[in-house]
C-alpha cells in the first residue's frame, strides 16, 4: 500500500540558439496538482479531491533582452469546495547590461490569476534590478505591487543577496 504511485507528470520542451536568438518553449501535465510543493499549503477550502494540472511556457532571447510567457492551470473544477479552477500567467520582459563592467540586468513583470484568492494575488506588477557583485555573487532589488480578488493593495520591497557555487 505504501508503495504505490499515486501521482505521475511529464514535461517536454524545445529550446534552440541561433546567433543572438534564443528560444526554449515547454508544455507539461501533472496527474495531480496538489502535489506541487506548497501548493495546498495557503488554501482555506479543504481540497475535496486530487486534480490534474497543465503548465505551458514561452522563453525568447534576443540580443540582451529576454521576453518570458508562462501559464498554468487546474484542469479539474471539483478540485476545492466552491468548483474553483485556479489558474495564472505571468509575461516578463527582462533586459541584460553592464554597469562598470559587472553584468547587470532589469526585469519588468505581470502577473495575473483567476480562481485563485486563497493561493495567490489576482494581479502583480513588479520590477526588479540585478548586479552581479563578482563573479558567483550578485544582489537584487525589486518592488512589487500585488491586488487582491477584493481591490486591496500591498506592496512589498525585497533586496536578495546570493551566492552561486
């Protein structure tokens, strides 16, 4: 009993470069979407059974700017008590540059969802800046406006400092 699969998820994807083009473009399904890690943890409605989920997405670079595209959805509507099908997309635009010979780079994002009040915001905007320090250690500043499914706003500022090794 304790060994069975109970859940499955297959992903496939294409990504290609050509000069200063880029493109890398995936699709994916999930038997069950609230296996997905923390994705049960911030509801308030009992899951009442596991549903199936699907997520696409869309990466274009071209020269030093990068355009992402991202969906994913519930495929199920008995999936929580009130027939909900939560669902979001994100759409970034993001932009490589050097500042005094450190790589740097500015993001622009929008972020909407739909049957989804108690797991995410119904829109953000957010914009963030990032500046490798050296190499393998970068910091980066970004703000972001998220709205609620009532009209309420919150705003949050976030500074990360990281270290890649």
């Amino acid at each position: 009993e304790d060994d069975m699969i109970d859940s499955f998820g297959v992903m496939a994807g294409y990504a290609f470069e050509a000069d200063a083009i880029s493109v890398d473009a995936s699709a994916g399904y999930i038997s069950n979407i609230s296996s997905s890690s923390g994705f049960v943890g911030g509801l308030s409605d009992p899951v009442d059974e596991f549903a199936s989920g699907v997520a696409v997405s869309l990466i274009v670079g071209i020269a030093d700017f990068t355009l992402i595209g991202e969906y994913v959805a519930v495929l199920d509507d008995d999936y929580m008590a009130d027939a909900a099908e939560p669902s979001a997309w994100n759409l970034e635009a993001g932009y490589g540059f050097e500042i005094s010979g450190h790589a740097s780079n500015l993001a622009l994002s929008y972020q909407q969802s739909d049957d989804a009040e108690d797991l995410l915001a119904e829109t953000r905007i957010g914009a963030a800046l990032g500046y490798e320090i050296t190499e393998g250690l970068g910091v980066t500043f970004e703000v972001l406006q998220d709205e609620d499914y009532d009209g309420n706003k919150n705003n949050a500022v976030t500074c990360q400092l990281a270290l890649e090794f």
